[in-house]
C-alpha cells in the first residue's frame, strides 16, 4: 500500500479525535457560533488547529523531552490551565452576547483576534499531549519508513481532519441558532462561562491538593 494512502485516513481521523472532546475550546466555538456567526466560530477552531497541529509536531519529534516534561511540572500546568480557563469562564458569563448580535459588518481583522483567541485557549492545556501520544500509539501513526514528504503529509492531513471537525461543528450549531432567540442565547452564554469556570476552579484545586 502507499503510504500516502495509509497516512490519509489516520491522519484525518486523528484530527478529528482530537478537537471532537468538549472541552473548553469546543464550548467557547459553541458560544461563538450563537453570539457572533458561524465564521468567527470557524476561525476559533481554526486557531485551535493550529495549537493542536504543534503539540503533534512535538510529539513526533519529542517524545521521550516531552513526556519527562510534563511529568516534572505537572502541578504549575495545571495551575496555569486552570487559570486560564476560569478567566474565560468569568470573561463569557460578564459578557451580554445580544450586543455582538447586534454587530451588522465583521471585519475581516477580527478573524485574527478570533484565531489567536482559539490558538491560545487550546494552547494552555499541553497535557492534550498525552491524548496525542495515545492516538498515535493506537493507529500506528509514524512508521519508520517515512520519509519527509510523508511527515510534512501526515502532520497535514492532522490539521485537515481538525479543521473539518471545526467546520461540521459551527455548520451544525449555526442551523440550529435560527431556533435559539436572544433570551436563550444569553442562558446558554451564562451555562457556557459557569461550566467553564468550574472546569477551570477544578484543576487549580487538583493542582493545589497535589502540592
């Protein structure tokens, strides 16, 4: 078989797998998506993308540096991921999301303010690196045959499987926010930031029970 074909299907697959969990990043595309469109929600992931694609990038290169790392400044990332995420759970449950309705023209600048924000987010949580690890244990990922053309593919096919994950995800939700009115948008904007901030109150507290 060609390893182009072996690459492709695992490749996207992995992608996918790994933005498909509802983490913090996947919530805050949600709440973007209903407050903002679908295309500022796009480019959130897109950011996250990108994120991901990096810890895959090291992972492949850096396995043995990079899982000696984390074991030995588990708790200050856990800390600062906890923190990171709770402000952005305070952040959306103090945001009124009917005034980003309200915005008729997005400029095509706030598309980088978005990617940045969904880069960063996903940026801060680099123990997805384990998950990594695993997915690409568990499908056999990078062989040893390859050669450069085949890792420059494989980390491509990564990212192409993220972004259409990100894609399906804002189609899905921007369909069904002609059935949400502006009452519910500002619940669900207020649930998104609590969960959030629980999530991230959890780890600092895990962190700190671990010290």
């Amino acid at each position: 078989m060609d390893p182009l074909f072996y690459i492709l299907p695992r490749g996207i697959a992995i992608g996918a797998l790994i933005s498909a969990p509802m983490g913090p990043i996947g919530m805050l595309v949600i709440q973007r998506t209903l407050s903002k469109g679908r295309w500022p929600a796009f480019f959130t992931g897109i950011g996250a993308a990108f994120s991901d694609l990096i810890y895959c990038l090291l992972t492949g290169f850096c396995l043995s540096f990079i899982t000696g790392f984390l074991d030995s400044h588990q708790l200050a990332i856990q800390l600062i991921g906890g923190v990171v995420i709770a402000a952005f759970g305070v952040y959306l449950f103090r945001k009124n999301p009917t005034r980003a309705l309200k915005t008729a023209v997005v400029n095509a600048s706030n598309y980088w303010s978005d990617t940045a924000s969904g880069f960063l987010l996903t940026f801060s949580n680099p123990l997805i690196l384990f998950f990594i690890i695993g997915l690409f244990a568990r499908f056999n990922f990078l062989l040893p045959e390859y050669r450069i053309h085949h890792y420059v593919f494989a980390y491509l096919t990564i990212f192409g499987g993220a972004v259409l994950w990100w894609y399906f995800v804002t189609t899905l939700v921007s369909r069904l926010r002609k059935r949400i009115n502006v009452r519910s948008l500002w619940l669900i904007n207020r649930i998104i930031g609590i969960i959030l901030l629980v999530m991230g109150v959890a780890g600092i507290v895990m962190a700190v029970i671990d010290i």
